[in-house]
C-alpha cells in the first residue's frame, strides 16, 4: 500500500504542484484548501500518514490545524511550510 499524503494549502497551483510531485514520486496524495477542508478529510476511515500544511491560510491557520493534529491525530505527521 502507498503512503499517504494530505497537502493543504489555500494556493492552488502551490497545492497541485505538490501534489504533481508527490504522485509523480509513487505517493498517494490528497489535498485541501485550507485546515477546515482538511479536518473534513480526516472523518474518512483512510488516514493520511503525512500531512504537509502551509501556515498562513484563511477560515484555518496551519498553526491551528497542526495544533488540532497533534492532539486528535497524533500517529500523523506533520510538516508546516511557509
């Protein structure tokens, strides 16, 4: 099974170029536009096993979504970009 793979980022080209690269890598990816969209994905059964988040979004910081993460969903890790 592939690893997982969740960008978020409230750019979209930033969004679908990680994305591009990632898969382009052997990685399955999804994204979301912002950390209440990614809060939405994570209620699926399908964990992501790396969630790559930009800190500086509408509706969500990262900041808010990563301390959400940590608390709620800590076997996922995090990388903040910026």
């Amino acid at each position: 099974m592939k690893d997982h793979i969740l960008v978020v980022d409230d750019e979209k080209s930033v969004r679908e170029s990680q994305a591009l690269l990632f898969r382009a890598s052997g990685y399955d990816v999804s994204t979301a536009e912002n950390g209440l969209d990614a809060l939405l994905q994570l209620k699926t059964p399908n964990l992501p096993d790396l969630v790559i988040s930009d800190l500086n979004m509408p509706h969500m910081s990262g900041f808010e979504l990563l301390s959400v993460l940590r608390r709620r969903f800590p076997q996922i890790s995090v990388i903040a970009s910026s």
